[in-house]
C-alpha cells in the first residue's frame, strides 16, 4: 500500500452562497493534495496530514473532514489557537481572488511542535511552496534535516513550488529556499507560471534543466495551455492541455494534477499516461466550484488504464 506523508496548513474556506449567506468548506493546497489522492487511489493508498490546529470548533471540524475523506492526520493541538480562515471570490473566467484571516494560524509554529515525531516509514513526503512560506527560517532548516533523514530511511520528497508572493517577506527569500528544497527533491512539480514570476525561467524545458534539480528522478512542468513537459531519469515526455468543459473555478486544479501525478505512477503507467490523467482531473475540478469536488466528478483511474494502457 503506497503511503503519502503531507506537510502543510488546512484552513476553513468560506464560498459566497447567494443571498448573503457563505458556504463553509475545507481546503489548502498539500491537505487537498492529499484528498484527491484518496479519493483517486481509494483504499490502496495510506495518507497523513502533519500540521497544527487550535482547540476552537472550526479545528474540531477540520479533524472530523480530514476523516471523512480518509485522510489520516498527525496534528499538534494548540490550546487557545484558532484555525486559519479564507474567503474565496471568482470571476467569470473562474479566476480567484483570496482574503485571508491566517496570521494567528497554529500551522505556522507546525514544525516547531513535530519534536519526536517519525513517519511510519512513507513512500512520499509531500510539502509545497505555501508550506514553506508560512514557516519562520529555523522551521524551514529543521524541515529540511527531517526530510533529509526521511530520505536516508527511503522516503522520497514530492515537492510543488507553488510560489504565492505575498505569503513571503520578498522574492529573494522565496527564491532561495525554492531552490533549497528543490535540492532535496526526488519528484518536483512546478508551474511554468509560478517559475516565470520567481526565476524569470523562460520555458519548461529551462526548468527541466535548472541544476538545482539535476538529482530529481521526476521532473513534471505544468504549463497551462502548452501542455506538461517533464522527465522521468534523463527520458523526456511530453503531454497536451486538457481544457474543462467549463471553466468554473481552478481554486486546486494543480494540487488535483500533483494527486494525479502521483496516483497514476504508482499504478506503474507510462509517463505521458500519468500526465494526461494528471491533467484530466485537473481539468475535472477547475469544472467544478470549491478546492474539493465529490469524487464522483473525477476521472476514473481503472477506466482511464484500460483506455490508455
């Protein structure tokens, strides 16, 4: 059974419901990550969200969803913390604008309160960019030693940069400790968009050439509209965007892609399969509103097998 370890923040996420009246749901880019690769790998895969929570009801019900969707979950309780809070607009071309309430966000200290802890021996660890960037410096020092010896014990990093300006101090810091954890990477996940705005990096295939990544066994570019470029070992592929029937809302769409991703090279399809059903379901979620859609909306792994296999 393959098992994913995920390190980050979950934050309520408030949707407008018409009327006046909001919505409340659950997300943050590696807790969605790793609900999407429940709901895609089902009962074959174990997965376990590492973060911090408050002692205040609306962590309560983050605990009682991450259950829910199957997710296991090793969190440290805050005593009069309280959970990070987001309000989430579209526009017509579903296209987000966020505001957040998450200063005070007991995820941010997470690291600092994970003293003694082990994995239960994970294929993947699993963190982002916004992991990072909520993280004070000493933090992002011990979670690199931590992975560094999870790897040593056989562990393989998965790491999606998933560069968010204004959750950091300035672009140098962001670009330093990008680069540092892609050093640490066996499978790295960047967007060709995020790269632009952080490095300046002209095209995929520069990324797949950044030397910070040289020792990377899985290198997967999502670029938009021109497609995945990637390369597994020194083999490249290549695969097509797939547009959403309509676009309503790409809130999660690259964490549904870096759930794909995973899901679909555990099952031991080829590299292009593994993109283009990567880029199917992320296709599937930015047609539907909210960061976690029903499963019953997302692509089937066994019927896309058969198909492209």
């Amino acid at each position: 059974m393959p098992a994913i370890t995920g390190f980050g923040e979950a934050m309520g996420e408030l949707r407008s419901a018409g009327d006046g009246l909001y919505a409340l749901a659950f997300a943050g880019d590696v807790f969605n990550t790793l609900a999407y690769v429940q709901a895609l790998g089902g009962t074959a895969w174990q997965t376990n969200f590492v973060s911090a929570v408050g002692d205040d009801a609306l962590s309560q019900q983050l605990l009682a969803r991450c259950d829910a969707l199957g997710i296991g979950h090793t969190v440290s309780v805050c005593n009069g913390g309280t959970l990070g809070l987001y309000l989430i607009e579209t526009d017509a071309e579903g296209e987000r604008q966020f505001r957040y309430w998450r200063a005070a966000s007991p995820a941010r200290r997470f690291v600092g309160l994970m003293t003694g802890h082990e994995d239960p021996a994970p294929d993947i660890l699993f963190l982002s960019g916004i992991t990072l960037a909520i993280l004070d410096d000493p933090q992002r020092e011990t979670l690199a030693k931590h992975l560094a010896a999870s790897r040593d014990r056989g562990a393989r990093v998965a790491f999606d940069p998933n560069y968010r300006a204004a959750l950091w101090r300035d672009a140098t810091a962001a670009a330093h400790w990008t680069s540092r954890f892609y050093r640490l990477s066996d499978i790295a996940l960047p967007g060709l968009e995020d790269e632009r705005e952080l490095f300046g990096t002209v095209s995929a295939q520069a990324v797949l050439e950044r030397p910070e990544l040289a020792d990377a066994t899985e290198v997967v570019v999502k670029a938009g509209r021109d497609g995945v470029l990637g390369r597994i070992g020194d083999q490249h592929f290549n695969a097509p965007f797939i547009a959403p029937a309509r676009t309503v809302d790409t809130t999660a769409a690259g964490d549904a892609f870096n759930a794909g991703w995973l899901v679909a090279r555990a099952a031991g399809m080829r590299a292009s399969a593994c993109a283009g059903f990567a880029a199917r379901t992320a296709a599937a979620v930015a047609s539907h509103p909210g960061a976690i859609i029903p499963p019953e909306h997302l692509p089937s792994l066994t019927e896309y097998m058969e198909k492209h296999e």
